[in-house]
C-alpha cells in the first residue's frame, strides 16, 4: 500500500485534484489499464503509438482508486475514483516513486552493468537478511524503476533496484528517483556501443551510478575494471569483489549443479554452498556479497540463504527434455561478456547433462555493438569453435559472421533446422540478443518433445 494522503499524493507528484475519491490509500501504481483494478492509481503516460490517459476511463470503471493523466484527458471521466491531471505523468510517476522511497526511510541499492545485474539482483534478493523488496524481470528503466518502488511494503528494510541505461544522463535520472545508499556495478563492457562509441563513454555512463550515491554511500565493484578507476576516489568508500579483491572466493568445488566456496570480505569469511555451477553466476554471487557486506549484514548469515536463489526466467534455465537433452534457455540477451561466459559452462558441461553428449549452440545477433558488431561476432564464432562446441547454428543476419554449420534468418524458420540436428545426450545453448526472441525455439523444443 502506498500510505500517502490523496492531498499528499497530488503534492508529491506535482499534479492538480480534478476529483475527490475515497479517503483510503492506494494499493499500488500501474501503467497498464487492462490490468487496473481496486486499489489501484493508474497512470496514463503518453507513448509513441498511443497516449495512455485514453484509457482512464477503461481503468475507473475497473475499479480503480485513482487515475493521473495529462489535463486533456482529465475531464469527464466515468466512475467515482480520484482524478489528478498532471503536464508529464511520467514526470508526475517519477516524483512519487521518489517521495515513497525516502517515507520508507530504508536503505536502497542500485545496481548495473554491462551483464549480469539481474542475476546480481535476483542473488541479492535472496541471501540479504533483510525485508528486501527487489525489482522484478526486467524492470529496471526510468518507468519500471518508479513502479518497483511504489509496490513496495512500508515495512521493507531495503530496496534492491536493477538499473538499466541505453545512453549518458540515464542512470543518473534513475539515481535521481531512487537515492541509492550503495551502487554496483557488475562489469563494464562492449554493449550499446552503437549509441555510446567507446568502452570509456560505457564506463563514464554507468560511473552516473556513483555519482548518484550520498555522502555515506558505498560503491561495490569489480577489482578488474580499470575503465572504472577514474570514477573512484579516495572519500568514496569501496568494496571490490573478485580475484584479489575485498571478496573473493577460495577453495572452490564444483558438484553437480552446484559449487560451494570460502568467501572471504572485510567483515569476515563463510563458506557458501551455491546451487548452481556457472563460474560467472560465482562472479555475480561475489558482487551480491559485496553489496551484503555494504549493507552490515553478517558472511554467514547470507550463506544460510544461499540456497533460496532463484533467477529470472530466460537466464540460464535448465530445461531437461526427452533422450537426455538438456536445453541452457539464456535468450534474455547476449553480448561478447556475456557469450563467452554461456561458451565456456556449455563446453565444461552443463549440470544434468551426458559427459559423452555433443555440445551444440543455437546463437543469436548482439545487437547494438557498434561498426565493429561484424567482427565480435567473428570472435565469439571462433571461441565456440576453440571450445569444441559442435555443431554451431545461427539466427539473424549478423549471426552469418559466427561462421555457423546451419543459420536461419529469425527464430521461426531456426526451429526446423534444430529439429532436425539435434541428438540424445546433446547439451544445447539457445542464446541471443533479446529482439531475436530465441525464446519461440526453446518453447517450439518442449512442445514437440516434451519436458524430461
């Protein structure tokens, strides 16, 4: 529940009262009006095929408490709800989010990257001994954000907040909302380059992150990332994760479809028993340590949790189907950081799998790399290659550069020719950039083959 005042609300959000509704408080705040109901504060945004305020009249005849629109769409509207007519609804969301976001009084953290963040969130999420509130699936832009705060519980202890950014300016407007008490950043590598150039403008876009903290904020980072380096300073208090760093992992044992490793950190160690093997989700697990450590909570207490992790769909699922095929479903999305690490637990054998099984790998386009996309798919064609990985299908009119055995040109027309190729025993990576929609191939699979 959102435990503002009506008055509160239009003050907060910048908006005027058209019309009084019930004195009780909203339930949460949501965009779409086909899915408001009672309770809920529906916000028309304006979009680029559509203006949502058109739909306010949808939302109050659902039920809905309250609806904030811009003033042409503010007049008339049916039902007995709460009208607030605002110049920029998003704006008008933005502002709430951020005004329930400090009368939570919790602690929030910010956290982005090149890859990774939502397996460092949904990692967080789950060993913090805290009341978390996290950012579910991907919402993470300048209007999910908003929203993941204002469904947040009064009583949450600490909000947990993937941040996304396509471009400069981005993530410091997300800081702006949230106020992040710590900031990670997972890696810093060539994604959207298209739009940014350069390896430095990337870490100059995703440093905003650092500069969005307080006085008595915490940054946690990789010990590697030298794009980094000019965007730490002595005053900004620093936990590094990985190899080297302040927490890093030891005596590490992979077990099945597990790991267990000693982490070390600055407030003590504990051994993790962390269920799943990829050695990168090792990586994201040191990064959500870190941030645990930010936060004062205690090593070993957080690997007492260890055990409750679980991610977001499309990232690394494991699907088992007939004839021992077990499917890496990772098609959330995919760029050079993130293909390598895929390659390499494919080719070390991915849990549940036949030691003897072929490693196949069904690779879509990364998009938005920039005048040199032809040539980091080249590489990574090459690195599944080096690996052994065979045979190798691609999907999209960049995926001809991955040098593939079999290539169709969307996921549709790729189902057959998979189909057709694979094996009993066969381990398969299905991975692209999410616009692929390399998902369609792996539902195709289960559909025709069934789950084992």
């Amino acid at each position: 529940m959102i435990e503002l005042a009506p008055e509160r609300i239009a003050a907060e959000s910048g908006a005027r009262v058209v019309r009084e509704g019930t004195r009780e408080r909203p339930e949460r705040a949501t965009i779409d009006s086909r899915a408001a109901g009672p309770g809920d504060l529906f916000f028309g945004l304006p979009g680029e095929r559509a203006d949502g305020g058109a739909f306010a009249a949808r939302a109050l005849e659902a039920g809905a408490w309250g609806v904030l629109v811009g003033p042409a769409h503010a007049e008339g509207l049916p039902g007995e709800g709460w009208v607030f007519a605002a110049d920029n609804p998003l704006r008008s969301l933005q502002r709430l989010a951020r005004a329930w976001r400090r009368e939570l009084r919790c602690r929030a953290v910010g956290i982005t990257g090149s890859t990774g963040k939502t397996s460092v969130k949904d990692i967080t999420r789950s060993i913090l001994p805290l009341r978390v509130h996290a950012s579910p699936e991907n919402f993470n832009t300048e209007i999910g954000l908003p929203l993941t705060i204002l469904s947040a519980p009064p009583e949450t202890e600490v909000l947990v907040l993937e941040m996304a950014m396509r471009g400069l300016g981005q993530i410091a407007e997300l800081c702006e909302i949230a106020e992040p008490d710590v900031a990670a950043i997972t890696n810093v590598g060539p994604v959207h380059l298209e739009l940014l150039g350069t390896l430095e403008a990337i870490a100059e876009a995703k440093a905003e992150i650092l500069a969005g903290l307080g006085p008595d904020g915490a940054a946690v980072v990789p010990v590697d990332a030298e794009a980094l380096e000019p965007h730490l300073h002595d005053s900004l208090q620093t936990i590094t994760f990985g190899s080297g760093g302040d927490v890093s992992a030891h005596d590490v044992r992979v077990a099945g479809e597990g790991q267990t490793a000693l982490v070390r950190t600055p407030a003590g160690e504990a051994r993790f028993k962390l269920p799943f093997a990829e050695a990168h989700n090792l990586t994201n697990a040191l990064c959500a340590v870190g941030i645990g450590v930010a936060l004062q909570c205690d090593p070993g207490e957080m690997a007492g949790r260890v055990a409750g992790v679980e991610f977001s769909r499309l990232r690394g699922e494991l699907v088992g189907l007939a004839g021992g095929i077990v499917i890496v479903n990772d098609c959330y999305n995919a760029n050079p950081i993130s293909m390598r690490a895929a390659l390499e637990h494919l080719a070390l054998g991915v849990p549940g799998s036949t030691p003897e099984g072929r490693r196949v790998a069904v690779l879509g386009d990364m998009k938005e790399l920039g005048p040199d996309a032809a040539s980091y798919h080249r590489e990574v064609g090459a690195l599944a290659r080096n690996l052994g990985i065979d045979p190798l299908i691609g999907v999209g009119p960049l995926a001809h550069e991955y040098a593939p055995d079999a290539w169709a040109p969307d996921a549709e027309e790729a189902i057959p020719l998979v189909e057709a190729e694979l094996r009993a025993g066969d381990s398969l990576l299905v991975k692209g950039s999410r616009s692929v929609g390399l998902e369609r191939l792996t539902e195709a699979l289960v559909a025709d083959r069934g789950e084992s």
